[in-house]
C-alpha cells in the first residue's frame, strides 16, 4: 500500500512537470546479462568489482621497505584485522585470520564502493547481510559442537546464576544466542540503506534548489558524504570484530 501511494504521488508530481525526488530507486535490482538462474544484476556486478579491487589491493601492492601509500592502505587493513584477531581469539587467531580478513575487506570495499556515484551498495540489501550473517552464526555454532560438544550447551547457561532465576537466564541466553544473524544483518543494512538514502535526498535538494539557493544542501552533502565514508568504515569493523568475539564463545564457553 505504501509503495502504492508512493509511485502515484510521484507519477502525479511527474505529469506537473515536477522534479521527483526517489531515494528508493537506487536499491533496484536489475537484470545486466538475462541467464535465468545464473542472470548476473548490478548487484552482482558491484560483488565481483569489490571482489577484484580486494585482491587486486593484496597483490599489487609493493613490497618496499619504506611502504608507498598503496602499500601502506594494504598494510593497514591487514594489521587492522590481525590485531583484532589476537587481542580476542588470543592463542587462536591464527587459524581464522583468514576468514576474518576476507569478511571485513569484502563488506568494507561493497561499503566504500557504494558511494561512488552512479554504483550500487551491495550491502544495502538484507539478504546480503543475512547471507553473510548466518554464514558467521552456522560456522560459529559447528566449531563451538566440534570443539566442547555437548558442554557448549553451558553457554546457554552461566555458572553462579541461582536456582529460581536459571530457566529465566536460559531463555533470554537462547533468544539472544538465536538473534545474533539478525541483529548482525540488519545492523550493516539499515546503516548503508539509511546514508544512502539521505545522500539522495540531499543531492535532490541541490539539484532542485539550483546554483543560487542549492549551496547550503551541498555543503551538507559534503559533510554527510564523509560522515558516510566513516560509517562504512566503521560497520565493516564492528561486523568483523562481532564476528571475532562469536568466535572467542565458541572455543571459550566457561569464560
């Protein structure tokens, strides 16, 4: 009903000879090579280009001494993440090093090349962010079996709690344990979804208030722009640094 109303209000403000302002239509996924199951979208497309631009960011980059700047962004990533792998996986980090680098490049380069204009924010869509989401939740949930079997089950319910309050404290435990790919999914899409949206807005405000009156709103633009960059930035890392700290729950379970 609401995208109803919304495609005549904008279909009204079309026949007026009005400018229309859509914040939604950058979301639209279309069909760039029709091969039925395997049809590759804009969405698609921005995958693999974040895909190439992260591997050809770790395999390009030179190896000097005194580092270039390609080299250093190449550098900082990797430190970035290795870091974090060892101040909450500790003795374990090693061995998901990897995964955890390619989580946090992929979802930081969809993020960063989402801004550019005229691209598409592959992160901006929930089933992208559940995919990822439930691939970090499932994963996490097999290591945690493999590695305490049945005694991961005790995550589920903490030692010291008392007697009369434990069936409470378990409930909430599994609902939260259960609601961790939601809350990760939905996190990362609602702030690429929302920036974007009001990128676009702000964008039509310039646009519609002209050279004379539409300085204001780019300026704002300018600063919102940043803003966003950072926030790219940033959910790319709290998304690799919750899946770390999943990870420390599945191998640690008493701690």
């Amino acid at each position: 009903m609401a995208t109803s109303t919304t495609e005549t209000a904008g279909e009204a403000a079309a026949a007026h000879g009005e400018k229309v302002i859509d914040p939604i239509h950058q979301f639209e996924i279309h069909k760039l090579i029709d091969l039925g199951p395997f049809s590759l979208t804009n969405s698609g497309l921005w995958a693999i280009i974040a895909v190439i631009c992260i591997v050809a960011l770790f395999m390009l980059a030179p190896r000097n001494l005194i580092p270039t700047r390609f080299q250093s962004v190449a550098e900082s990533i990797y430190e970035l993440v290795d870091n974090m792998t060892k101040e909450v996986l500790h003795e374990n980090a090693k061995p998901y090093f990897p995964f955890v680098l390619t989580l946090f490049t992929f979802i930081l380069f969809c993020n960063v090349l989402g801004l550019v204009p005229y691209s598409f924010t592959v992160t901006s869509h929930i089933i992208v962010t559940l995919a990822l989401a439930l691939v970090v939740f499932i994963g996490a949930t097999i290591i945690g079996f493999w590695r305490n079997g049945l005694g991961y089950l005790k995550l589920f319910s903490p030692s010291g709690v008392p007697i009369l309050l434990l069936p409470l404290v378990v409930l909430i435990e599994i609902v939260s344990y259960f609601i961790r790919p939601m809350s990760l999914s939905i996190r990362l899409f609602a702030n690429m979804m929302a920036g974007h949206m009001m990128l676009k807005v702000m964008a039509g405000f310039v646009v519609m208030l002209g050279i004379t009156a539409g300085w204001l709103p780019l300026a704002a633009m300018v600063g919102l722009y940043g803003l966003e960059l950072l926030v790219a930035a940033l959910q790319a890392y709290v998304f690799a640094l919750l899946t770390c700290m999943y990870l420390s729950d599945a191998m640690h379970v008493d701690h």
